[in-house]
C-alpha cells in the first residue's frame, strides 16, 4: 500500500494506538550487556563466525553505576540485552536484576535467546517479567538458510514455553530478508497473532557490515512501516517498540514509527567505550541517545509513560 491507501492505514493505527494508550508512551533504556553470541545468524554482525569483533562483557559495577545512579529520570524500564551469552547471563545479568530490584522500581525487561528452562526461571526470581524473542520469519525455510537460532519450531516452543510460565512475551520478525516474500511477510503477521504475546515488533532489513548478507538490497521501509500498522490493528493491546533500524540515519523513519502504531521508543544506555562493538546491523549503526530519543518524542507529539510497562501489563491484566 502507498499513497492515500497508506496514509489511511497509518492513520488508523496511530488513532488506535491513542485509543489504548491515550498521548503517552513507554521509554525503556536499554543496555547490551555483551556482544559474545554462540549463534551464527547470517544477518548478525555479532555472529560467532566473525572472528575480527572484539567481544566483552561490561563488568558488573559499572552496570549497577549506569542504571541505578545515572539513568535518565523518564526512563521507567530497562531492556538488559546481549548475544547468547549464557556465562553473561550467570555472572552478569542474574546479579544485576537483583540489585536494580533491590534499589529501584524499574520495569525489567531481558532479551537473552534462546535459554534452558531452569535459567529462564533463575532470570524471573531475579526481577525480570519481560521477555524479548523475536523469531525473525515465519518462512521455515529462510529461516533455516539464513541459519536463525536453532530451528523455528523450537524458538516457537520457547515462546510458549516463556509464556506459560509467567513470563509477559514479546517477539517479531524482520521485514525485507533476502528472498522474502508478500507471503512470507503475511505468515509473520499472522503468527504474531497466534502466539500469546503481549508485545510484538517489526524491523526494517538492514544488511549488516561483516555478515553474508553484507550485499543484500536493504529492506524497504514503507512496507516495514506498513507492516508496524497491520500489527497494530490485529493486536490492540500490544507494547509495539519503534526500532533504532527505523531511523537508520534518519529520524524521519523514526519518528513515522512513533505515528504508524508504536508505542514505545528505547534509549541506549550502553556506555561509550562498549556501544560501538554491539552491531547488531552495522558498524555504524544508527543509534537512539537520549537527545534523538527527545526530539523524536516531541516530533510524534507524545508524552512520556509515568509507570512501568510491568505495571501496565499487570493493571491491564487485572482488569480483563
């Protein structure tokens, strides 16, 4: 869809988007805890086959320093994020939710991979209520070649395991991946609908410096922007983030995220000497600081969310 069609699309989804959230919206900091990965996803800059990267964990009491003495005061919660790096999650992640727990009253929120049962329970004792999992593509087949997390049916078998057990889930898939198809796109809307989720996300491809996929066309954002809509629609109540991808140089894209259905935007937390080693998609990437974060709010005309998302979803849930 383009033109007027859109227009009309993304107009619908911001009205329903108010609707449900009124003028407000999350802001979550986040924070990559370590770029060290043991997957090989072709579309990853951090894949365990890139050998040059320089990898690290942030030490421990440089974390607790950043997130609990100097974090932006609108930022309600925090995203602890890093390649799958279960001696991160052991020796880093699990201690910190205990201590931000301890001192302050952040929504915590983790986006760690696919992990076993028992440390997925370990991370929820700690404090975090909030899981981020995407599964990428609902095409098996891309999904294999392009060499995703073990296999689709079991990153979706941990999504409902997530989610059985207490856990508010969020996930979502890529828009433009080489070989992808209109199909392919609808499949991913759809299971986002099928899977129990309380939030779901949509990121434009951007081909990544050092990966296979370094020469692959980018992927177009209007019909990531499009698809960002049609999750909106079919999913009212969904916590739907603006994705840094849809900046990628230029807040424009942004900020037309903020007004096509999201209603959460993220802060990057990471301090200066680790951020430029966490390429999720390039080297350069398009970062969301905290003066982006504040244009790009004012732009969209919104406000922040005095509470948590944890608190949200907890209300939400009493009351239906």
């Amino acid at each position: 869809m383009r033109g007027t069609e859109q227009a009309y699309l993304h107009e619908q989804a911001e009205a329903l988007t108010r609707a449900e959230f009124g003028n407000q919206i999350f802001v979550r900091g986040v924070v990559e805890i370590s770029n060290f990965c043991r997957q090989n996803c072709h579309y990853c800059g951090m894949r365990r086959s890139r050998a040059e990267l320089e990898r690290y964990r942030i030490p421990l009491d440089v974390l607790c320093e950043t997130l609990i003495n100097r974090r932006p005061a609108y930022v309600t919660d925090i995203n602890l994020q890093a390649g799958e790096d279960p001696k991160a999650v052991r020796e880093i992640v699990l201690p910190l939710l205990k201590e931000l727990r301890k001192h302050t009253k952040l929504g915590l929120s983790v986006g760690l991979g696919t992990l076993d049962a028992k440390l997925c329970d370990e991370l929820r004792e700690a404090g975090a209520t909030f899981y981020i999992i995407k599964f990428e593509t609902a095409d098996e087949e891309t999904y294999r070649r392009l060499e995703a997390p073990g296999k689709l049916a079991l990153r979706l078998d941990t999504i409902r395991r997530l989610a059985a057990t207490g856990w508010r889930v969020s996930s979502g898939f890529i828009a433009g991946l080489p070989g992808e198809t209109l199909e392919s796109l609808a499949a991913s809307i759809k299971l986002i609908s099928e899977l129990p989720l309380a939030g779901s996300s949509v990121s434009p491809f951007i081909p990544g410096s050092h990966t296979p996929l370094a020469d692959a066309p980018a992927g177009d954002l209007e019909t990531a922007l499009n698809c960002l809509a049609l999750l909106r629609l079919r999913n009212p109540k969904h916590i739907i983030p603006a994705v840094s991808a849809f900046g990628n140089g230029d807040i424009t894209g942004y900020v037309r995220a903020l007004r096509s259905g999201a209603n959460l935007t993220t802060v990057n937390l990471t301090p200066d000497e680790w951020r430029g080693n966490y390429p999720i998609y390039t080297t350069k990437r398009w970062i969301i600081d905290e003066e982006r974060l504040t244009r790009a709010i004012d732009l969209a005309g919104r406000q922040p969310f005095s509470n948590s998302l944890s608190d949200h979803l907890s209300q939400n849930h009493s009351s239906t």
